[in-house]
C-alpha cells in the first residue's frame, strides 16, 4: 500500500487505519482510529490520534485520508472541504 494514500472506504468499515508518520523527526507507523461524533450536520467520523503530532504532519494525514481530524490541536478539514461533507459517511 502507497504511504501517502488510504483507502477511505475501508478504513470507514474497520474504524482505523495505519500510515507512516514523522514524530519528533522520527518516522513511525501509526495506527489512527476513526471515531464518530453526533454534531448538527449529522454523524461524522473523525481521525482520533492518540498521540501528540505536529500540526504539518497533522494536516499531512487529514489531507490524505480526505477524513476530518480531531485532536488537542483543534478540528482539522481536508483542504475544499467542511463538515457537512462529511455527514452521513
């Protein structure tokens, strides 16, 4: 599988999926999971990491799943998009 692509669809159905990312200049294989939250717009899966990442790689990962991401750092959107293109995946 390509580091930089994920297939949406079945990390949807399994609730996580694995990438490669850099923490503290060191690469490392993550798994994210993908948790689903009651907002106005309707249910939205979010990417939950549960470790502290910068905000590039952040953005990096949020980009590349084209899934919301939920972190201490804030709510993160893929670039174009917003949360109501995400109701009801």
């Amino acid at each position: 599988m390509n580091q930089d692509s994920i297939n949406r669809e079945k990390a949807l159905k399994d609730g996580f999926f694995d990438l490669r990312v850099q923490r503290s200049g060191v690469y490392q294989q993550l798994r994210f999971k993908i948790a689903r939250e009651k907002t106005a717009a309707g249910e939205i899966p979010f990417i939950v990491p549960d470790r502290i990442i910068d905000l590039p790689e952040l953005l990096r990962i949020c980009d590349s799943a084209q899934l919301p991401l939920k972190s201490a750092t804030g709510i993160l959107f893929p670039k174009g998009k917003m949360l109501r293109d995400f109701a009801g995946l």
